[in-house]
C-alpha cells in the first residue's frame, strides 16, 4: 500500500510547492517526542535554508518540549514558516501550529486546547490508567461551590485538603510548573506568528487555549482559532492537495491500523519531494527504526 500512496503524496507535494512557491516538508506523527529530531533535522538540512517552508502537519499531540524544539528547528531553515492543516493538529500539535507565520487549515481541521494532563494509575487498585487535565484541578473549587453550595473561600481550603490527600504535593506542585511551561512556551512560540501584538494580547489567546474550553477532546475549529487572533486562513487549492496528502497518512500512520497490540507499527512520516522517512515503533519498549522511502516522479 505504501509505494503507490507515496507516489500520489508526492504530486500532491509538488502542487503545493507550486501554487505557494515553497519547499514543502510533510510532517505526521501519533506523537511528537524528542527523538523525532534527528530524522527532522537530517530532511531539514536536505532542503537546506529556504525563504518559505510549509508543513503539512497531521499529528495528535506529544510532549511539549519535544513540540518547542522541533518549532525552533524549523525555524531555523526559513524565513517564513506555513502550517498546512488537513485533518488532526491537536493538543501539542496546535502548541507548534502557534510558530507558524500562518495556518492554512482545510474544512476538516482539527485543533484542540493545550491544557496539560497528570497521568497515573487509577486510585481503585485494579490499575487502570487515570488522565487529569490542570482544568479539573483548576475548576475543583468552582465545582463544590456551585454544585454543593459550598462558600468560595472555604471551597478553595477544602479542594487543596482533599487534592492534597489524592495526589502526592510535590507532583502536584510539578504539575503547576507544567502548566506555567506550557504557557510559557506557547506564548515564546505565538511570537513568531504575531510579533505586533502586545506580549498581554499572546497571553490571552495562549490562557484561552489552556482553560477556556471544558474538555481537552474539544475540536476547535478553523473559525474558532481565526476568533482568538491566530493568522489563520482559507486557500482552497492548497487544502485540496493537503487532504490528498491526508488521505494517504490515513492509510500509513497510526497504532490503529495494525491488526494485535504486539505487532510493531508506523508512527510517524517524514516527507518531502526528494524522499520519505518511516518510523516503526515496536512494543516491549524497544526503540523505534527509521527507514528511508525512495521517491521519484
């Protein structure tokens, strides 16, 4: 399935370069993490520094700082970074979306809030996995006031004696830090896309991306972002090749697409007009392999 679809991925490539007169990197992952970089760098490099870069990006999120680094390398080799968004471009994906001079986003684009998440076993003993976002740390104060009628001032010294009691303080207080970094990060990265704005205005967007929506599965929309003040539009033509693009990412990339949980699977894809590069993450903790994708017209 992989060698026709790359082929049909890189016309589609070479229409976008064509019609944005840029040099395009396709850029997929279930994850973004640290050791994304090296390939990155390596199909950075190949490119070389180029006046304009788009980025096709479909991914559904991974660690922040992994994100923020990846934003400052691409950087690094233009003057004028495009984030092409056909489908998924959630949680950190939307994070390294904030660095780009503008986001092309297509009908079907997906962004999502930012707010960070504590991970854990369950508290239940049987060790299921628990999720919480710093929202429903955040709004446990709000909650036992409105819902049980609890006063302000004493629903804050209950929630931190019964947060306290749950979780660990120090992870607690590392979680704080966390959600301080991811504001922190956002608003360093919304530089790049909107340096006349005052540093409040980017602290705005950048909180109400974190906890301005009830769910970190909500699905911001492209007129949502354009409603904050992200540089954020329409080019028809260049979304219908990225969808192309989408498409055939779909079919390659994804835990999803294998047939047990132990079987090995792609998870991320590096692309350009020149070649491809394909990741396949293997169960049992053992590291990922990369391997190259000849491509040619």
């Amino acid at each position: 399935m992989i060698q026709p679809d790359r082929f049909a991925m890189l016309a589609q490539i070479k229409g976008i370069e064509s019609l944005r007169e840029s040099r395009v990197l396709v850029l997929s992952a279930s994850d973004l993490d640290m050791e994304i970089l090296p390939a990155l760098y390596e199909q950075c490099r190949a490119i070389g520094r180029v006046p304009r870069l788009d980025v096709v990006l479909q991914c559904r999120g991974g660690i922040v700082n992994a994100t923020r680094r990846v934003a400052l390398l691409l950087r690094q080799f233009t003057d004028h970074l495009g984030v092409i968004v056909p489908y998924h471009c959630e949680s950190s994906a939307t994070i390294l979306a904030l660095a780009a001079d503008d986001i092309i986003a297509g009908d079907l684009a997906m962004f999502s809030p930012i707010d960070p998440h504590l991970h854990g076993g369950g508290g239940d003993g049987d060790g299921a996995a628990t999720s919480l976002s710093c929202q429903d740390v955040k709004m446990f104060g709000a909650m036992s006031e409105e819902w049980f009628g609890v006063s302000s001032d004493e629903a804050r010294l209950q929630s931190l004696g019964l947060l306290c009691n749950s979780i660990f303080p120090p992870t607690l207080t590392a979680f704080y830090r966390t959600t301080r970094e991811v504001m922190q990060i956002g608003e360093e990265l919304l530089r790049f896309q909107l340096p006349g704005q005052p540093e409040a205005f980017r602290q705005d967007v950048v909180r109400q991306l974190m906890f301005g929506y009830h769910s970190h599965n909500y699905a911001l929309t492209r007129e949502e972002l354009e409603k904050l003040g992200l540089a954020i539009r329409r080019e028809p033509e260049v979304e219908e090749c990225a969808w192309a693009i989408s498409k055939v990412l779909q079919k390659i990339v994804g835990g999803g697409l294998r047939e047990s949980a132990e079987a090995p699977w792609n998870d991320a894809l590096l692309a350009t007009r020149d070649g491809a590069m394909l990741r396949k993450r293997r169960s049992g903790g053992f590291l990922p392999r990369w391997s190259e994708l000849a491509v040619s017209s």
